[in-house]
C-alpha cells in the first residue's frame, strides 16, 4: 500500500493534521484491487477441474484398449465398490473408463477447502475402503471377501494402495484396486475393477497408474 501523506493546517495553538485525499483514494483503490484479484483467482482454482488420467495411463488391458468418459463435475450417479457414500459432492469431479470385456476404472476428484480438510477425507477413504470385505460380508451372509494393504507410495502428500476381494456362491468373483492419494487440499480415488481375485489384480501397473493420478491433480 503507498505511504501515507499527510497535510498540516496551524489553527492558532492547535495543529490539525489531515491525510492527503489522494493518498487515502490510492491506498483504497490499491486494497479493492488486492481483494478483487485474490477473490477472483480463488473463485477461478474453485471452479476448475482438477487433472484426470487419461486411458493410456490406466494399467494395459491385453485385449482391449481403454475408453475414457468425459470429466464431469459432481459424483457418478453409481459409485464405485466400497466407496458408496464416502466422497462429497460438494468440489468433486469424476472420470469414468471401460473396456470392450469386463474390466472398469474411475477417478473422483475432491477439492476440499483446506489441506488439513483433504487429510481428514484421505482418512476417511481408507478406512471405508479397509473396511469394506468386512462391511460386505456382513451384508452378503454365504460370501467370501478379503483384501488387501499394498502399502504406500512417494508422492506429493502420499498415496495408498488397497486391494478387495468379493464373491457370492454361483457367481463369478469380482477384484477392485484404490489407489488415494493427495496433492494439497485436493483428494483423489482411482478405482480399478474386473472379474477374477486379488492374483489376479495389475497391482504394479495400478500404483504407477496411481502416481500419475496424484502427479496430475495440479496442472
């Protein structure tokens, strides 16, 4: 903000000080400009989507290439496996991928309001996921469910890695990857799905493909 100035005015025995008029009108023209800038560019980080995978950056499928919806703000109308209820709508954006046989993926994006906000989701994620063979056992009597920690990656404030595994009788056995990971104030979810078991998860390509993720949140 420009210095002040101030103008001195002697009324008999009393000094009367005065600030300059045009020194007030820049200082409160300068401080306008800031707020305007800053809530301006704020408004923009808000509005934006954040960074999505691409088809290619999801683990090759032998047989099939990857398609890749749109981004799209808000949650899918049908979440993915374990994480039914998890995500808030409210900052989030989704892609969702398929393949011509029956392996799936989708990433959901949150930008949360601070990063101690973000933190407190990735949290929440983990748990949800963590707890979803158990969850879902309770509600599938008969089933089979398992999962699995494949444990932590290096990037920008961290990513996780889970497996699970479910199955009822006479039906064939379904696998989801998680890959959670977070860059700033901005969380995000790739989850990865086909026919088979936790053997025959990708889990190598989908960490990589989990790194990219987190790597592209922040354009």
């Amino acid at each position: 903000m420009p210095q002040s100035t101030f103008n001195r005015t002697s009324y008999g025995e009393n000094t009367v000080f005065r600030r300059s008029t045009s020194a007030m009108a820049t200082a409160v023209l300068a401080a306008a400009a800031a707020l305007l800038l800053t809530t301006s560019t704020t408004a923009t980080a808000a509005a934006a989507a954040p960074g999505f995978l691409n088809g290619t950056d999801l683990p090759p499928h032998p047989s099939s290439p990857w398609f890749a919806g749109k981004v799209t703000k808000g949650l899918p109308e049908n979440a993915p496996f374990c994480l039914e209820g998890a995500l808030p709508a409210a900052g989030s954006w989704h892609r969702t991928f398929g393949t011509e046989l029956d392996t799936g993926a989708a990433q959901l994006s949150v930008r949360t309001a601070s990063n101690a906000a973000a933190a407190k989701l990735v949290t929440a994620l983990e748990r949800k996921v963590a707890a979803c063979a158990a969850d879902w056992l309770r509600g599938n009597p008969g089933g089979t469910a398992s999962w699995q920690d494949y444990g932590k990656i290096a990037v920008e404030e961290g990513a996780h890695v889970y497996g699970v595994h479910a199955s009822i009788p006479e039906s064939e056995p379904g696998v989801h990857l998680f890959g959670i990971g977070r860059d700033g104030a901005t969380v995000t979810v790739v989850n990865w799905g086909q026919m088979g078991y936790l053997t025959d998860a990708p889990v190598p390509a989908f960490k990589k493909t989990t790194t990219t993720a987190v790597k592209k949140l922040i354009p």
